[in-house]
C-alpha cells in the first residue's frame, strides 16, 4: 500500500517545534531588551530652550557646583530646577564680555533675558522622570549617604546637552541597594564628578576603607521592600 504522506514529513514535528521554540526565545530576547527603560529611556535627550543648557561649559569648562543652581539637592527630595533668576545672574546685560564680544553668545542667550524681563519661568524639558507609582526619591538622603550625581546622571558635567545616561529601572536601583558600596564616596566630594568618574573607575565597582566605615558610620542599609518606594 503507497503511503499517504512523502518520508520527509515525518521531520515537520521536529522542524517546526525547534522554530516556535526559536520564534519565542526571539520574542523574550527582544521584549526582554527593547521593552525595558535601558533601551528606551537611556540616552533620552530632549530639545530644550535656546539650544540646551551647557553643563559642559558651565559645570566642567567654569567649574560651577551642581548646588549653585540645584540649590535645594541637600534638604529636598526633588533637585529643583533653578529660577531665571539664577540664570540672570550672570546672563544680564553687562554681566558678561562675550556679550559684547561674541554675537553668537548674546543669541544663544536672549531667551533668558527675555523671559526674565518678561517675568516668565524658562520651560525646560524635564529628562530625568521616574514613574508616577515610584513617588519616593529623595534626593537628600541620597546625597547624605555619599551618593555622587554621577552615580545616577553620569558625567554630566561633560554634556554639552544633557541626556539621561542611567536607565533608572527598579533592577538597577536594586543593584545599587544590594551593593551599595561599589558606588559611594565621601559625601563632601559627590558633586565633584571628574574626581568621583576616575575614583570609582579605580575602584572597579568595589568599595574600599572610606566607604565601609561610611555605611558603618551611618548605618546604611538600603531597603529592597516593595513599600521603602511604591507607598
């Protein structure tokens, strides 16, 4: 008696089990890297007014404190954003020589000397948003334990236009309360970024004497329970 179906179809079962479990890996794989903030929320970097605020120039080239413009970072949960007020206190008409001298200077900054004389806020693009059910980060105890900036805003001081460089995940966060050490210094050196980059650099992502009598001085023990953030 001829057969109904060729030999060769016998391996359909088999072939087509090996490409649905190919085709799901795939799925997971992708889901698993294109669905997550480190793809899409990394590298984040919005237009912002006139251009974009220097952080190169104004942080790394003139050395200015993250504080003299996030002047609330160490009582606050929020970093705020400063006032134009701040901003035209060296961006006033006569404050500065390259007004004078570099036209390019006076356009790139008009927009604050406008909005100020037109008594307005200056409507920067927030970068760094976390979720609305992730209410609580402070800012302040974080900056308190020895939390640099550029453990979660990465060398921002040598952004000629920020961009978000950390993914801000709940598994990251976790990473960083389960080994808190690899990321701490000194808390009155957190806002020195260039010094902090090539400190934990050397570091390896370990701690070392400094940090471990740190998180014994002060106690540390970061939560990892759903409610220390989601309340």
């Amino acid at each position: 008696m001829s057969l109904l179906f060729p030999k060769w179809t016998n391996a359909l079962p088999t072939v087509g089990a090996i490409a649905a479990l190919l085709g799901a890996s795939g799925v997971v794989g992708g889901f698993w890297y294109y669905a997550t903030p480190k793809f899409y929320d990394a590298g984040y970097m919005p237009t912002q007014p006139g251009g974009g605020f220097s952080h190169q120039i104004h942080a790394g080239k003139l050395g200015m404190d993250c504080r003299y413009c996030h002047t609330k970072v160490e009582q606050s949960p929020e970093a705020n954003i400063p006032n134009v007020a701040t901003c035209i206190g060296c961006h006033a008409d006569g404050r500065l020589t390259k007004l004078a001298v570099e036209p390019k200077h006076k356009e790139r900054t008009d927009f604050i000397r406008q909005a100020y004389n037109a008594n307005q806020s200056i409507e920067w693009r927030r970068i760094h948003k976390l979720p609305d059910y992730v209410r609580n980060f402070p800012h302040a105890t974080h900056i308190r334990a020895g939390v640099s900036c550029y453990s979660c805003h990465g060398q921002i001081d040598a952004m000629p236009i920020v961009a978000q460089a950390q993914p801000l995940s709940m598994g990251w966060c976790l990473d960083c309360h389960r080994n808190p050490e690899a990321s701490l210094v000194s808390p009155d050196k957190v806002t020195q970024l260039e010094w902090v980059k090539k400190h934990l650099d050397e570091r390896g992502g370990q701690g070392d004497a400094e940090t471990k009598a740190l998180v014994e001085k002060l106690k540390l023990n970061p939560p990892e329970n759903c409610g220390a953030c989601h309340y």
